[in-house]
C-alpha cells in the first residue's frame, strides 16, 4: 500500500481553508486507501520565536482537531513529531549528505529570513536546516508520497535529492519520495482579501473562520466577507474573487458547483447566508467531536501515545539502517560486525 506523510505545523488556529482543502479528504478518503502518517510537526514551528505555553496549547488542538476532523488511529498513525526521536537522529545524518549552498538557495528559507530580517529579528540556524527535518519525517517513515501545497514542492524535491545521493553513497536505504497535489474540494481564500489564501497565522482573523469559532461569530464573518461592486451573482474567479470564493466555499459544503450555484442566487446577501450556515452545518460534526475530546484528555493523551510508538516502530528501522550504511558502529558492535563478515 502506498505510504503517505502529511506534517502540519501547530503555528495557529486551524481554519476552515485547512478543513475543505486538506483534511477533510484527509479523513474521508485518504486514510482508507493509503497508509497514511499524520504528524503534528511541533518541532518545525520552533524555527521562529514560540510562546512555550501558545505552542503547548496549539499542539494539543491541531492533534485533537485533526482526530476531531475523522482522523481514526484504527487505520491511520497520528502523532506528534517531538515525541519520536527517529525525526532529530535521521535529521543529523541528513544534514552530513546536504550541501550549505543547497540549503541557502532554497526559496522559502529566504522569504524568511527577508522578513525577520525586516523585523529586527535574528534568524534561527534552524530555520537554515528545517528542509533537513523535513526529509527526515518523509525519508524516515519510507514515505511514496507527499501531498503539499505549492510552496513545499522544493523541500520535498531536497528530500527526492537527499534520498537518492544517499542511495547512492552508502547503499539502498531510503524510498525516493515524490511531492503530489492534493486534489483539493476548494481552495479558500481570505475573506477580507480574496485573492490571498486563507491562512491559519493569519493576522487580524476577521477574513478567516477558524474550526473553533463560535457559530455567530462565522455567521458574522461570512456576512462580512469581501465581494465586489457588481450586483448579479457571477463565478469568475479573477474579475469576482470575492464572490467565486463564497461561491466555492458553499460548493465545497453542499457538494455542488459554484457555477451552477451562481445561477441560483439574486443577491449578495441570500449567498453569503446559505454560505454562513452551510459551513456551520458542516464544522458542527467537527466542533461536536472536539467538545467531547476536550472532556477527556486521557483519551487523547493515549491516543497519541499509542500513535507515537506505531511510528517510532515505523521509522526505527530506516533510521537504524542509515546509520549503519554512514558508518557509525551500532551498540553491540563486535556482534553485528563479526555476523557481516566485517
Ligand atoms: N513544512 C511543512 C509546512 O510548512 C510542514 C511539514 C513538515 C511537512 N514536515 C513535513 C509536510 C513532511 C509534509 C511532509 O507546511
């Protein structure tokens, strides 16, 4: 069976971009057909400044909001990515097989240090190195594939890239990874700026609806959303964005398509209400599921014990085997050695 890894950082509120565009396949779909491997990536979000208590508290909710959204632990592994060493042992032994200028020409890497840089603020070396943990989720786990967003196609390409110049140096150790694009049922858009994706580290909140917002306050969101100065309800995502986005939205709620719906509606405003409470009806099952883990964080806590040691089980023996192929002596060394011949 296909093995698939997807990491989320737990850097903010999720959304409901997050939902229609990833997770909710995610939980219908994805985990019956491949062998999936969720992680929540806690130690990716330490690559900038993090309110210990803030990522705490945004670690258990991405967890619980990703079991909330279906995710069952039955068929598919969830877990959070600091609770299972192989990710740090495998991604030092990356970091020996990366290049620095392979690193530094990576664009996100200098996005980012453009904008710290902009803020005053010191740039983490682990900001540097974060595409070498990220192969190491994905090279650890023998992922096949990777389902991201455009802007994570290069690192899973340096994972590719990792992968194969191990093969090729030590022997056979990993499975060579390659990026997918998520069949998405809508792509989401900011509220308040249509043409901007709707983000989880988004700033003022007002254009995004969070899974957790309560219902009035979606209602209020959505019925602020941003359209634009025509009248008539029309799908045309580049002259319309705002009202393509509601339109898309409603249709990734219902099932329908946002042309035929265009057709259905006079006004503005009739849209932006069957929007508001079609996408309540459909985060209600979610929020319902998350009010019950919320009353027992034992579960949860058990859950993703159990998850962590189904993947430190999955992970283990790539790792073991890449430092054995590097060079490095394991333990019982005199053993393993003299049943190789070496
Ligand atoms: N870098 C990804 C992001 O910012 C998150 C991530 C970390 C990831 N490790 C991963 C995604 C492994 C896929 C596979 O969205």
């Amino acid at each position: 069976m296909t093995r698939v890894f997807s990491g989320i950082q737990p850097t903010g509120n999720l959304t409901l971009g997050n939902y229609l565009g990833a997770m909710r396949r995610w939980a219908q779909t994805d985990q019956h057909q491949t062998d999936s491997v969720f992680c929540v990536v806690d130690l990716h979000a330490l690559t900038v400044d993090q309110d210990p208590a803030r990522l705490r508290r945004l670690s258990r909710q991405t967890a619980m909001l990703m079991l909330a959204a279906g995710l069952d632990p039955e068929v598919c592994t969830v877990f959070l990515q600091s609770h299972v060493d192989e990710h740090t042992r495998l991604s030092y032994l990356l970091e020996c097989v990366a290049s620095d200028g392979e690193m530094r020409r990576m664009i996100q890497y200098k996005e980012k240090v453009a904008r710290q840089r902009e803020r005053g603020a010191s740039v983490r070396l682990s900001l540097l190195t974060y595409p070498v943990l990220m192969a190491a989720d994905i090279l650890g786990y023998g992922a096949d594939e990777v389902p991201v967003g455009d802007d994570q196609v290069q690192h899973v390409e340096l994972a590719r890239d990792l992968a194969v110049r191990f093969n090729q140096r030590y022997g056979h150790t990993f499975v060579v990874p390659k990026a997918t694009r998520p069949a998405v049922a809508a792509r989401v858009m900011n509220l308040q700026n249509p043409t901007a994706k709707m983000g989880k580290s988004d700033d003022s909140g007002l254009g995004v609806v969070y899974l957790l917002d309560e219902p009035d306050v979606v209602r209020k969101k959505i019925m602020r959303a941003v359209t634009d100065s025509g009248r008539s309800v029309e799908y045309d995502r580049e002259g319309r964005p705002g009202i393509a986005n509601l339109l898309e939205i409603l249709a990734a709620c219902t099932g329908g398509d946002p042309e035929a719906l265009a057709g259905a509606y006079e006004s503005y405003g009739a849209l932006k209400k069957d929007t508001a409470e079609a996408v309540l009806e459909v985060l209600e099952p979610v929020r319902a599921r998350h009010r019950e883990l919320c009353t027992d964080p034992a579960h949860v806590e058990g859950v993703l014990r159990d998850g962590a040691e189904k993947a430190r089980a999955m992970a283990r023996p790539t790792v073991d085997a890449a430092y054995r192929a590097i060079g490095l002596l394991p333990p019982a060394f005199e053993t393993a050695l003299s049943a190789v011949g070496r």
